[in-house]
C-alpha cells in the first residue's frame, strides 16, 4: 500500500533537518573559533615570555660585562668601578636594577688586611671607610663580603656584608661557583638604607680566571659579580610594552629543578654556610692523608679545616643530585 507525507509533517521534517544542521554548524564555527582563540592566546603567551626572557638577558649581560672588567683588571679600584657601573646609566637603560656589586672572597688569614686595606681606601672618600667591618661579625674559615656597590646611595646596609651568612644568597652564589653561570636566588628580601624591604632576587656569577671545571672554579674564583633586581620594577617596565596589552600575568617560583635531599636543620650557634669542599678535601682519608694533594689560595674551599671525609654512595644506591639554593625571604 502506498504512503504519502502529508504537507504538515513535510514541514516539521524540514525544520527538523533545518534545525540539525545548524546546531551542527554553530558547533563547528565555535569549535574554530575556540581553536583560533586558543592559538592566539599561545602566540601572545609566547610573546610575553619572549619580552620577559629578553628583559632578564639583558640584565645577565649586564652581569658578563661586569665580570670582563673584574677579570681584565686584577687590581680594579672602587673609583673605576664606580665609573663603570655610572656609564651604565642603570636608571635610563636598565629599570628596576638596585645595586650592582662586586663580592670578594677574603679567607680568614686575609681578614684583618682586607679590612684595614677598605678602611684605608680613599680613592673616592677623603676620609676613607673608618668604620668599615665585616658584617656580621665573628671569625669564620671565609668570608664572601660585598666591598663594591652602585650606587651607594640607597644601599650603606649592604657595604661589607658576609653573603655567606645568608643561606639564599650563598646557596645561589655556590651553585654560581659549581656550574660557572648566572645564578638566581629565589624570592629575596631587599633591605634599603631607609630600612624599607623590597622583594626582589639577586643574580650571582663568579669571577675565575682559567677555570674550566667545578673544582677549578672552586679553587681559583676570587670574587663574584651580582646584579640585585626590584622585580616588582622589572615586570612593570615589561607589562608596559604594547604586545603585553590585556594579558594577565602569574609567574611561579617552582623552586629546585632538580630532586635534592632535604636540607639538614640549620644549626642556630652559627649562620655561617657551610663551607665549599675540593677533591683533595673529598679524597682525604681518616688519617687525614690526601691520595692527590693540590694547592689552594682558600683554604675552607679545599676543606683543610676539615678532617672528615664525605661519604661515597655504595654499589646499587642511587645519588641523589647536590641541594641548590632554597627560594625565601633571607
């Protein structure tokens, strides 16, 4: 027997099928526009990253010229390190720089001539630095002590401070040490002559001359650079930018890249950081013999206060990678 579709349900067919295939439509056309809007939110999230990365390179380059001059002239005087640091012009070309510094590495023995040498220094004060000292005080197997800053204006509390006694600071200028490139700290309290506390991270690289390893590094450095950096400064000249117009940005501190052991508790007799061992140190034995002695300028660097040897890990355990710098206010 033949049907036939009455007119009244040829109309609801056809607004049936009219209906499904623009749903279908409208999801497509949201799927790519979703698709396009999320590709372009990459790009501009790639852009912002870029100008971020950029803005911090051009402060480690900063650093590299700092540490050229430092190598270049072994006995550079704080008048042409002044004169250096003021063709910079930090305040115009360079936002959000605090202090750059120059950080000797004095040993214990060096300690009462390091100081009477600043004390004495009169290349831009006529009165010299009487008071100078190195802060805090106590005597301690070595001391990384600030004695170059720009400008000084600001900046009178960091002037002649033991970096060492910071674990933030002396965690990244150790790391610094080992690997022989720009290192950070994490999240850092910055102290102003004012007394005022800004947040903010210092970058640290050694000055070594002929150093290509760890050890020799560890033996021959003797100073750091360092560029202290006001982020909140930093990342409002880069959020200035055009390409950053209506994005909202989060940085993350996510610490340690790497699985270290959790550090031992700090022992509250002293704040001094442990010291930075050599192989000779490492190698030494319970009768305090060295299978390979080697001579060293510093003398907690090549562990001679130290007559303990460090443990090796056994056949079948796994070591675990050396502790970094732990990110927090210091």
């Amino acid at each position: 027997m033949k049907t036939s579709l009455r007119p009244r349900d040829l109309a609801l067919l056809a607004l049936a099928c009219g209906l499904a295939a623009s749903l279908l439509a409208w999801y497509v056309a949201g799927r790519l526009a979703e698709r396009e809007g999320n590709a372009r939110s990459a790009a501009r999230a790639d852009v912002a990253a870029g100008l971020i990365e950029r803005r911090i390179q051009r402060y480690i380059d900063v650093l590299h010229g700092v540490e050229a001059l430092a190598l270049h002239d072994s006995d550079l005087s704080r008048a042409e390190f002044r004169g250096y640091v003021a063709a910079l012009e930090l305040d115009r070309r360079f936002p959000g720089v605090k202090a750059v510094e120059l950080v000797r590495r004095v040993s214990d023995a060096e300690r009462d001539a390091f100081v009477e040498s600043v004390r004495t220094d009169r290349s831009l004060s006529p009165f010299g630095y009487p008071d100078f000292d190195i802060r805090p005080a106590g005597r301690r197997a070595e001391y990384w002590v600030v004695d170059y800053v720009e400008p000084p204006d600001g900046n009178e509390p960091i002037f002649g401070l033991d970096m060492r006694t910071r674990l933030g600071a002396a965690s990244a200028a150790e790391r610094a040490l080992r690997t022989g490139r720009p290192t950070a700290t994490g999240r850092y309290r910055l102290v102003s002559g004012a007394g005022a506390a800004d947040g903010g991270l210092t970058i640290y690289l050694p000055v070594s001359e002929a150093a290509s390893t760890p050890d020799e590094r560890l033996a021959n450095a003797r100073a750091f650079v360092d560029v202290v950096l006001r982020m909140d400064q930093v990342l409002s000249e880069v959020l200035s930018e055009p390409a950053m117009a209506g994005i909202q940005l989060q940085i993350r501190d996510l610490g340690r890249r790497a699985r270290s052991p959790r550090p031992a508790p700090r022992t509250p007799r002293s704040t001094e950081a442990p010291p930075l061992r050599s192989p000779a140190a490492r190698s030494r034995g319970p009768d305090g013999a060295t299978a390979s002695p080697s001579r060293c300028r510093w003398p907690s660097a090549c562990g001679a206060s130290s007559s303990n040897p460090r443990p090796r890990p056994t056949r079948g355990s796994r070591a675990s990678p050396s502790s970094s710098s732990a990110p927090g206010w210091a």
